[in-house]
C-alpha cells in the first residue's frame, strides 16, 4: 500500500498539465486551499493534509499490521510447522521494513507543516547525529532504509521466534551473505550505516549484530 500510495502522489506532483505551468509545490499547495470554498473547513484543525506526514502514517499502519500478522500466525500455530508457517509473513515484514519495493520519488516532496521537522527530531540518534527517522523525501521516503518501527512496542512485543527469525534476517541481508535481487538496491553505504544505528540506539540486539559485518562492501546491481 505504501508503494501504491506514494506512486499515486509522485504521478500527481510530475502531472504534466502541473509541469508545464511550471507549477511548485507552493503554487499546488495554494490551488489545494482553493478548495475550502467548496466545503466548510471550519470544523477541522486544518484545511489541507501534510503528504509527508500522510506517507509516513501509512507506512506505520502498513508495517504495524505486518508485525501483528506474524505475532498472530505464530502464537495460534503450535508444534514443528510453525517455523515454517512464518517463513512468508517473516519475509513479508522484513522486505516492507528495508523498503526494497520502495517507489522511487522523482521529484522532491515537500510537506506543507512542521512535521517534517519534529519527527526527525524525535530520535534515538547514533554518536554521528543520524536516526532511522531522518527524511530523505528526493530519491526516496527516509534516508536510511530501515523502518523507525523497529523501536516500537509492537516490534519488541512480537513473539520470540518471529522476531529473532526477524533480527537473522536482516542481518543476513545488511551484511551481504544474502546478495538475492530483492534487495540488491540497498548500497553497501546504506547497509553499513543502519547496522551502525542499530548498533548504537537498539536495545537487546542479538550478540551476533556486535561482531564486524561481513560483505558490507557490496554494490547494489543496476
């Protein structure tokens, strides 16, 4: 969903009738506010939606559904199927967390409030300043391709064989031994940088997350 939906304000940012009145994100955001004449506003907060802050909530709802998918499937399941059973919702939720089916962004997105601001702000930040909710939102949604959701609630309060299966996971993908096309977009940089963070603002990272990487040179395909 989230791919679709960003897709869908990407098409709707580059419209060519936008393009060649060499509309900004300014002048759409002003022809939004004519639109207030239309309907009475007067019982909302505000008269227009902040896009990044749209994005960033469907992805949490997106993400939060996965997890309790997964928590779901292995706690009604029982016996020596279950590891198997996950496997797909495992997979699943590992792939939305690294953002490999990501819509790439061709133009900036600019939201219209704070947002943008005070979620970054919000942290943990790693000894070099950088945070899993820092923003890119010019090639992609967030700079480091790992999902902030990883310190929520939902994540630690996922059954322990999902979230160690999980945790196995992407350390087999930000490392380089699993080198499939799935994720052959993440670059050696960004792999290297979110187990940094990881290392530095997760708490209870299974031992094997502290020792040096292996592969994290590794180049994403073109």
């Amino acid at each position: 969903m989230q791919q679709q939906w960003m897709k869908l304000a990407v098409d709707y940012w580059q419209d060519p009738k936008w393009k060649g009145l060499g509309a900004t994100h300014e002048a759409l955001y002003v022809r939004l506010l004519g639109y207030t004449r239309k309907f009475d506003t007067a019982g909302f907060m505000n008269p227009v939606s902040d896009i990044v802050a749209l994005m960033t909530f469907e992805h949490q709802t997106r993400i939060t559904n996965l997890m309790i998918r997964a928590g779901w499937d292995a706690r009604i399941e029982s016996g020596e199927a279950v590891p198997h059973k996950i496997d797909s919702d495992v997979e699943a939720l590992v792939t939305y967390m690294l953002f490999a089916d990501e819509a790439k962004l061709y133009d900036p997105i600019k939201g219209v409030s704070t947002f943008t601001k005070t979620f970054a702000e919000r942290g943990p930040r790693d000894r070099q300043g950088r945070s899993l909710r820092d923003f890119d939102l010019e090639k992609r949604m967030f700079r480091y391709p790992l999902s902030y959701m990883v310190y929520s609630a939902a994540f630690d309060g996922m059954p322990n064989i999902v979230r160690e299966r999980v945790y196995q996971r992407l350390y087999d993908i930000l490392t380089g031994k699993d080198g499939s096309e799935k994720f052959a977009r993440l670059s050696s940089g960004d792999r290297r940088a979110v187990i940094e963070i990881l290392r530095e603002t997760k708490t209870n990272l299974p031992a094997y997350w502290t020792a040096i990487p292996p592969g994290t040179s590794r180049e994403p395909q073109q």
